[in-house]
C-alpha cells in the first residue's frame, strides 16, 4: 500500500528526491525512516495531514519532507548529501491520528548510497 521509489547512488553533496505513493487507504501521518547497516532503523522526518513536520537533527535544514494529498503521496527532497546518510530508506503511514504515530503500513525500502 506504499510504493517507494526514488533511490540510488549519489555524491557527496549532491541531492536526490525520494517519492511514495499510498494506495487503498489514506493516512494521517506519513514518515520516511532509515536504516543503515548495523544500525538501528531511525526516523528521517514525518509529516501531518495538517503539513506539519519533524526532522531528525543529522537532516534538519538539508532534508524537506513534503505531501501531495490528491496523490496520495509523500516525498523527501534530499540534499547537501553525506556518506553518513548512506541507508535504506523506507516510508511509512498512520492511517489514524494517532501521538504519538503508530506506522503501522510500511513500504518496501530503497537504497541511498553517497559516495564521498
């Protein structure tokens, strides 16, 4: 029910745009998250139905998170990108408005690699 897609390698600072289109159901709250290896999954930024945000500190000012409600659709323009935000990046959905949100739909992850 969330398509990801957008994914790649890149240099260090250069940018990309993930995008990740919901089907079947709306949500309320829509997220990206990270996972890199070894690591634990982490959030990148969420988004509101309302369009309010959160960043996680390592992305603030680099990172935008943004919706498109008649797509159903959610988005995240990376950049200034570093070797650190090298990870698979997933999104996810809370079809209910939930605090804080339960990502209960999840897409299938997609693989930014950032070359120094």
């Amino acid at each position: 029910q969330l398509q990801a897609s957008g994914g790649g390698l890149v240099q260090a600072g250069g940018s990309l745009t993930l995008s990740c289109a919901a089907s079947g159901r709306t949500f309320s709250t829509l997220a990206w998250f990270r996972q890199a290896p070894g690591k634990q999954r982490e959030l990148v930024a969420d988004i509101t139905r309302g369009s309010s945000t959160n960043y996680a500190d390592s992305v603030k000012y680099r990172f935008t998170i943004s919706r498109d409600g008649a797509k159903n659709s959610v988005y995240l323009q990376m950049n200034n990108l570093k070797p650190e935000d090298t990870a698979v990046y997933y999104c996810a959905g809370d079809p209910l408005s939930r605090r804080p949100p339960s990502y209960v739909y999840w897409g299938q992850g997609t693989q930014i690699t950032v070359s120094s």
